[in-house]
C-alpha cells in the first residue's frame, strides 16, 4: 500500500502538537484529518471531536490509522476501540499502564489484523542505532545512566504524571531506559531501586536504580531526577571490557566514542517514527516493545519507598 495514510491524533496535547503534527505534515505518506481531546481545540483546519468514540463514529470511513497520544491510564481503552474499528494504532510512550494491556493490545490488533506500534521516540535518535552497533558482542564493563531534568520545564502544569500509574519521574527515566534495552547487548534485570516520593505525591520525583546483567562484570546504575534547574543533562555512558566508552548525550541526539563524535546521519525522532509507520503499515506488520515499560515495572516491584518533600506546581495556578 502507498496510498496516503489518514490519521487522527487523539489526545492532542503538548507532545501531539510540538511533535506529532510536524512530523505527520513532513511526511507524504500521511494527511492530518482529525484530531480528539476531551477539551480544548484541535488542530487548525480539520475537524476535532471531544472523544474517540464520537471520532470513530463520525470518520470511520474517512480514517486509515490513528496516533494515541494521551496520557498512558486512559490508553488501552481507546487503543482497543481504535484496533476494533480496523484503524491502524501508533501508540506515544509508555504504551500502557501495565505489561497486560499492552500483550492484550498486540493480541487484539494480530487478530484484527492492524498494525500496533509501541513508539520510544528515544530510540530513533541515530546515535542510538550506531550505539547499539558499537557494543554488538561486547561485554559491558560498566554504565552509567544520569537523566535530569526540570519537572516544571516538560511537565508544565500536568497533574497526571503524579496520580498512582502516572510514572513520576519514569516519564522521562522511560526513555533512558528504552535506550538502554535498546543498545545494551544482553540482557537487563533490576538489582534494587531507591524510589523518592514527594510526601504529597503518589509518583516519584527521582529514583535509583542498579541493575545487573549477564554480559556484564561491573556497576550498571541509573540516576532520574526531576528536581534539576537550568537545562537537561540526558546521558548515558557505556564501558566495554575491552576499553572503549560509549557516550550517548542530549537524550541520545549525540555521540562519541573514546572522546571522539561519531555523527551518524537520520530525519530525527518523530519523522523517524512515521518512516517507520508507513513501513510497518505497508508491510502488514506490527512492531510491539515492551522492554522499558517491564524494566520500569520491574523497578516499582523491587523498589524501595522513601518520602522526599512535598512537590507544589505554580502552573497549575
Ligand atoms: P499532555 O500535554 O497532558 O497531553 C495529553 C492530552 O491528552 C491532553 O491534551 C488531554 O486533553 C488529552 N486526553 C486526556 N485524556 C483523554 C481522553 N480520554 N480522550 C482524549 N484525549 C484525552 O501530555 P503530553 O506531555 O503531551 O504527554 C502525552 C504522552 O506523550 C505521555 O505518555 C508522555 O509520556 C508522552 N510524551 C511526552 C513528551 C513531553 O515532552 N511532554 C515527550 C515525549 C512523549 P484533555 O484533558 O482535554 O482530554
């Protein structure tokens, strides 16, 4: 099929619009038709509906795929609706509230048959890609995961992120952890984990995590914290046995090897994402990872609970 793909987003929020929209109106392969979100507008020009279910029942005929980019709690019940209404689903990180939903989503959507894509828009950075190559075959001597950010930056005002399944700081310590799954080479498992709520919160502002795996001799840590002003430091840093460091910085956008840029060429994350779309929709095939959300579950199993002080947003007003 290389017919033009009409997508809707739903849930037309701070993501759908900074990147989503851009990168459907960048690629020819896809046309903006509509879009949903409880309230709100939508985008300019197509038309906007106040709920999935009134977007389904007024465009399914006119729809071939949506893009799901709501908060994750409400995500399975609008991606079930989507994948029964024979629509074509890309689904925003993290792909669901826990590991079930989502293996019940990829069954549903084999059934139907649609593609389901599960996006970690973290991993399309190219450096990622060229980092996975790097530490093909390697055993790991050490990582070091440091992902800070300001809470209050990226989250401006949103509430869901701290109700019980709103990930906390795992928002973005997720996309560390999707990188990690996705240039580590073997397999990761959770040592133990120091969790940091905010005493008014049900999801935590940092966390720290070991992890252990068998391909490697030494520490492998991980640090998220929300509490950092004045700029991202997003890095991850990667010591083989046999002496090289692999440093992923910027979230992934660069990298460098002994010191040394390594500038592997790529359209960037989210027209990466709809490459892959079409690809994936093209080829009658669904593309279903798992891995970051089940090391972040994994994380909260094992995790140790400490009360940190309380967080106040002066966005929310
Ligand atoms: P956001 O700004 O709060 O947007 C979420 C949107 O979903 C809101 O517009 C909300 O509007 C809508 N929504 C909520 N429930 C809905 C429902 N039942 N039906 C239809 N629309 C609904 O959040 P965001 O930052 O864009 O994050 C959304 C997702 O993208 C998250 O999973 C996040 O991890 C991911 N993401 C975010 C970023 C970032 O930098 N912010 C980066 C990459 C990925 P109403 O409340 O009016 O319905």
């Amino acid at each position: 099929m290389s017919e033009r793909i009409r997508i809707a987003i739903i849930g037309f929020g701070k993501i759908a619009q900074d990147q989503h929209v851009p990168s459907i109106a960048g690629n020819p392969r896809f046309e903006l038709v509509a879009t949903a979100n409880r309230t709100g507008e939508g985008a300019d020009g197509v038309p906007h509906f106040t709920s999935d279910e009134a977007l389904l029942a007024a465009m399914a005929d006119k729809l071939d795929a949506v893009a799901i980019c709501t908060p994750p709690s409400v995500r399975f019940d609008i991606a079930s609706r989507c994948i029964a209404a024979g629509l074509q689903t890309l689904l925003e990180k993290p792909p669901g509230d826990t590991l079930s939903e989502v293996e019940e989503l990829a069954r549903l959507a084999a059934e139907k048959p649609v593609t389901l894509f599960t996006t970690w828009h973290a991993q399309y950075n190219p450096g990622v890609t060229a980092a996975a190559g790097l530490l093909a075959g390697k055993r790991i001597a050490a990582m070091k995961i440091y992902w800070h950010e300001d809470v209050r930056k990226w989250h401006p005002g949103q509430q869901w992120i701290w109700e019980a399944g709103g990930f906390g700081v795992f928002d973005p310590g997720i996309n560390a952890l999707s990188i990690a799954t996705r240039i580590f080479p073997g397999a990761l498992f959770v040592r133990e984990a120091i969790l940091s709520f905010p005493e008014n919160r049900q999801a935590p502002i940092a966390a720290r995590l070991a992890f252990h795996s068998p391909v490697a001799e030494g520490p492998l840590d991980a640090d998220f914290d929300w509490r950092h002003e004045g700029g991202e430091a997003w890095t991850i840093e990667v010591r083989t046995a046999d002496g090289d460091i692999i440093l992923l910085s910027e979230g992934g956008a660069k990298l460098s090897r002994n010191g040394e840029s390594v500038a592997p060429a790529g359209p960037g994350e989210y027209p990466a994402i709809y490459q892959v779309f079409a690809e994936l929709v093209d080829g009658h095939q669904s593309h279903v990872d798992v891995a970051p959300l089940r090391l972040t579950a994994d994380a909260f199993l094992a995790g140790k609970r400490e009360l940190v002080e309380p967080f106040e947003d002066p966005a929310r007003g």
